[in-house]
C-alpha cells in the first residue's frame, strides 16, 4: 500500500495524560483498569502514565507486514477483499520524499492524540481518552455515525460493514459501530506490550517498535526520544500523538 508523505518535524516534549476517564467500561461487565507487571489489580488508569510508540522506519522493512498479521490475529479482524471498506487497524505506508527520492516505509495505527479530535466531535461520548492516553471506542455506546473517522487525520478508523465471526472474548466488535488500534488496552493493563511491538521483534526479528511510558524519563522510549530525532505525523495539527516516529 502506497501512500504520501505529510509530516512535519515534532518537538521533543513530555506528554501529560489529561483525560478525565479513569477505569472505562468497553463491554457488558468488563472493565478496563490498570494493574501491575503480574497482572495484579492496582487501580483505574491514571495520568501517571503516557503510554506511546516510537517506531524507527530504518528497520522497517517494506516486504515485511509482520505488525499487521500480528494485529488481525490478536484482535480478531480481517478484510473481505473490500480495501475501500475493510477495517484497518494498522497498515503499512510506504512513502517517497519527492526531493530525495528517499523511501520509507512505516506502520500506521492510531496515533492516540494529546487532543483527539475523533472525541471532540463524537456526539454520545463512545469515543473516548483514557488519563493515560490510550483512545477508545465504547462499542456499547457508539451509534455508527461515523463522525470521528471523519475528524480522524490520520485515517486510522474503520467502520464495521461485516458480520463478525471469530470475536476475542477480550477485544469485543459491533456491526455497525466504529473501531480502531486500541494500543492492546488489555496487555497494557495486565504490564504487557503490544501484539504489533512484540512481532516487530520476536516474528520479524527487526525490533523497529518501541512500547512505552512517555512520562517516565527512565523508560527506553523516553530515553530514545530524549537523545534522537523523532518525528510526529502531521506535528502542525497540534494533536500530539502518543506515536512517534524516526528515521522520516
Ligand atoms: Fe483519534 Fe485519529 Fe488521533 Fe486516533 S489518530 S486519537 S482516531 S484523531
Ligand atoms: Fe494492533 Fe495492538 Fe498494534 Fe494497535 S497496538 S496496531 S491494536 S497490535
């Protein structure tokens, strides 16, 4: 999948989670809260953390879509051969800088922004920031308006056309109702990193993802991002993603 090239250099900056949502509910009787590195209960998401991505699209390799096999497997989606309307949590962009003639090519997903404008504009509140960050969708409270894959700059929003086999128990989706990268909410919560880090490494050997607490300046992204150039995608929007990217 092709695509064009629009970013603009970021500024280092530690991100504050300010969302006003604590523990959310995303399914009838399951509550999303933080717990520790064994998976012990320790309470509700708070701003304490930030959680983010730096992904290095100098290890990214354009033949490899391991990040988005491991998506599709974890969270139960797929196409239908239908690319104008399958769900899309994460897809490959390879891009052209028309000066250079530099190619890179990177993972795209929701950037999970300081200031989403898919919950600003959202009418019933499914969508939605946690206080560390992390933006969801209430499936349960969504009604398919769709306005938030509207206000979405970055595409990463799909809607669900399709009947829905092969549900996780874990990840629930809803005909008719909007969904998107949830940054593996759950993983996160049980001290786990993303299904798409873990096969960046461990499948395709490349280790071009990095997961982490952006708040926390001893955390691995933070120290990357304290000592290289980064960049965010579309950094003149002013939405400050969580994702950040090297090597554009
Ligand atoms: Fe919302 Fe799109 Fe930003 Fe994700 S990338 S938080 S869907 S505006
Ligand atoms: Fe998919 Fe999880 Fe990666 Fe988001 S963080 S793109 S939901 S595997």
């Amino acid at each position: 999948m092709s695509g064009t090239s629009d970013f603009t250099p970021s500024r280092r900056a530690l991100l504050t989670g300010a969302g006003a949502l604590a523990g959310i509910t995303i399914a009838s009787g399951v509550t999303l809260i933080s717990t520790g590195p064994a998976g012990a209960v320790t309470g509700p998401a708070t701003s304490k953390n930030r959680w983010g991505l730096l992904i290095d699209s100098n290890k990214c390799d354009a033949g490899c879509d391991e990040c988005v096999v491991a998506c599709k497997a974890e969270n139960g989606w797929d196409g239908h051969n239908r690319p104008e309307t399958d769900p899309q949590w994460i897809r490959k962009v390879n891009l052209k800088d028309n000066k250079t003639g530099a190619t890179h090519s990177l993972p795209v997903m929701c950037q999970h922004c300081e200031n989403p404008p898919c919950v600003d504009v959202c009418p019933t509140g499914a969508s939605m920031k946690r206080a560390d960050g992390i933006v969801l969708v209430d499936k349960h409270v969504c009604i398919g308006c769709r306005y938030c894959m509207m206000a979405c700059p970055y595409k990463a929003r799909s809607f669900v056309h399709e009947d829905i086999t092969g549900q996780k128990q874990y990840m629930p989706r809803g005909k008719g109702t909007v969904e998107s990268c949830t940054l593996c909410v759950y993983r996160i919560d049980e001290g786990g990193i993303p299904a798409c880090v873990e096969a960046c490494t461990e499948k395709a050997g490349r280790g071009a993802m990095t997961f982490g607490d952006l708040n926390d300046p001893q955390s691995d992204i933070a120290k990357d991002l304290a000592k290289r150039a980064t960049t965010r995608l579309r950094a003149d929007l002013g939405l400050a993603p969580g994702v950040h990217y090297q090597g554009l």
